[in-house]
C-alpha cells in the first residue's frame, strides 16, 4: 500500500492509477478539495483511502502512517504557488517535508518518494537536461527554490537516518484531469474544444511556435513515479520524469489540428529571446535502470485528452 500526499492534486490522482494496475492499494491525503475523476471510479472506499490530513501537523501525519501497512510514501503536496505569504509557504512546505520524512522514519517505511521538478534546470543555458549536471543556488521563483532545497535537505536526512529517499523530478506534465490550466497543451486542448480561440490566456507569456515547450504525459508520469517506488533496489537517489525528448509548442498545435482541423490557434512564429537549445530532460537513467519507455506522444496524447473533454469530463 502506497501513501500519497496531495492525492487529491492532478498527478497524485494518476499516480492512484498507475499503483492500482500494478496491483497496489493506495491512502490519498486530502486537505480541502475532493475529486474523483472517471478513470479512478468505482474504486474509492475500496482500493483507493482517503485521509483528510494537514501535513504541517507532526501528529497528525505520524497517525496516518502508523494507520497503514505501508510500503512506501509519495510526497507531492505542495502548497499553491503565490497565494500564501512568504513565509506562509516557506512553513507549509518544510513543515510538511520534515513531517512525512519523519513519520517515514518513525513507522519504518521503506521508501520515500520526493516530488521535485524539472524546473530546477531553468537557469541552465541548455540541455539535454541530465541528473547529474550542476545547478545554480538562484532560482526563478519559488517551485525550484523549494525542489532544489528538497533535495538538499531531505538528501542530507537520508544521510544521518539511512532512509531510503528518491527525488522525482517531474517536468511538463500535461493531460486529463488537468486543473490549473497553466501549461500550453491544456490551453490550447481547452480552447480547441471549447471552439474559441487558443490558447487560453495564462500566468505566463505564450511560447512562440519554435519554443521548446516541457512535455510529460501525466500518465507516463505516474507509470514512472509506481516503478521508481516499486523496485527493490535503486541505483542512484535521481531521476528525471518526462517525455524524454525536446518538444516545440508547434509540435502541439499540430497534434490539435490533427484532431480538430478548424481550431483557431494564435501563437507567433519562430523563437522567443529566451530560447535555449536542447532544452528538454534526458530520461537515459530512468530507461536504462528500469526498462521505462513512454507509451503517449504528443500526437496520441493530445488526440486522448480531446476525446476525453468530449466525453464530458469537465477537466
């Protein structure tokens, strides 16, 4: 049984899934928002345990542990980005990292898995993005500053504890179920079956056609994120989580014309200033030390996420 917190959140949902086809129960922390999206139907109050938990309280995290048999913890919570104080968030976050590690540690988990990003090799000139390059101590904004400090700190814990602790460094994920609409495939996807011009306005400025755009599909996420936790042994405490190869926003808009030729799609062509070359993370260690190869392309994973809109899922 796999414990996942921020269960309720876009890729805990799917990581329920993946655990679920490898035949593994699953507890879902929740803090405020309930979901329980078509592909996880049926399944709740059976395989699938929802704890409502606030995860900067020791007590309360140390009593959903001890409540299950567990083979391992997925910590995904994070609290959303901008809408605390600083500080507010600072607490939120560490609080909550040192809870689960502890709680791991207390009741004898076997493994932890770390949510972190992809977005930690932003300030980099140019991938291929690799686990084992060097990354800057500044950070962009808030989401690499935190995952970088992550890694440092709850690396430095497994160190003095021996807990067995593994940093998945997610990146682009798109797909169903989607909330925040804040990456371009949702965007766009949205705006095409929604019959209004694309993409839908978002936090950030669009990218141009040329720029590469992060890609992960959220189910391929999750199918690495259940094999990562689910392996005996692991041979590094990294691993990137992604596609595996360099995307362009083109690449998407094309995958939705295919499916709908007559959405209306208005992004610039060429580069942006701040294009940087290769800018994609390299899967090579995650493919060579478990056999994980991604089973949705762009084009198949666009064409599923317009079907499934269709079918009236809101999301």
């Amino acid at each position: 049984m796999q414990l996942i917190t921020g269960g309720m959140g876009f890729i805990g949902l799917h990581a329920a899934r993946a655990f679920l086809d490898a035949g593994e129960e699953v507890v879902l922390t929740q803090y405020r928002n309930a979901r329980e999206p078509a592909f996880l139907k049926g399944e709740f109050g059976k395989r699938v345990h929802v704890e409502q938990v606030d995860l900067t309280s020791a007590h309360a995290v140390i009593d959903v542990v001890r409540k299950y048999d567990l083979n391992g913890i997925v910590h995904l919570a994070a609290p959303p980005v901008g809408i605390s104080s600083a500080a507010e968030e600072y607490r939120a976050n560490m609080s909550g990292l040192i809870n689960v590690l502890e709680a791991a540690r207390l009741a004898e988990v076997p493994r932890v898995g770390i949510g972190s990003s992809g977005t930690i090799y932003g300030d980099l000139p140019g991938g291929p993005f690799t686990e084992d390059m060097l990354l800057p101590m500044n950070s962009g904004s808030s989401t690499p500053a935190f995952k970088k400090s992550f890694e440092i700190l709850a690396g430095h814990y497994a160190d003095r504890t021996g807990q067995d602790i593994v940093f998945l460094r997610l990146n682009g994920v798109w797909g169903t179920a989607y909330q925040s609409m804040v990456n371009l495939p949702s965007r766009l996807v949205h705006a095409a079956v929604q019959g209004v011009p694309g993409p839908l306005k978002g936090r950030m400025p669009d990218p141009k056609m040329q720029d590469a755009v992060a890609s992960g599909h959220v189910s391929d996420c999750a199918r690495a994120t259940q094999i990562l936790m689910s392996r005996p042994t692991l041979k590094h405490r990294v691993y990137n989580i992604a596609g595996g190869v360099l995307v362009h926003a083109e690449d998407f808009v094309n995958a939705v014309l295919a499916v709908i030729p007559d959405a209306e799609i208005n992004l610039e062509p060429g580069r942006s200033d701040t294009y940087k070359e290769g800018a994609y993370l390299d899967i090579t260690r995650l493919r060579e030390e478990t056999g994980f190869e991604p089973e949705f392309s762009v084009e198949t994973g666009v064409a599923h996420y317009i079907e499934w809109l269709r079918a009236g899922n809101e999301r």
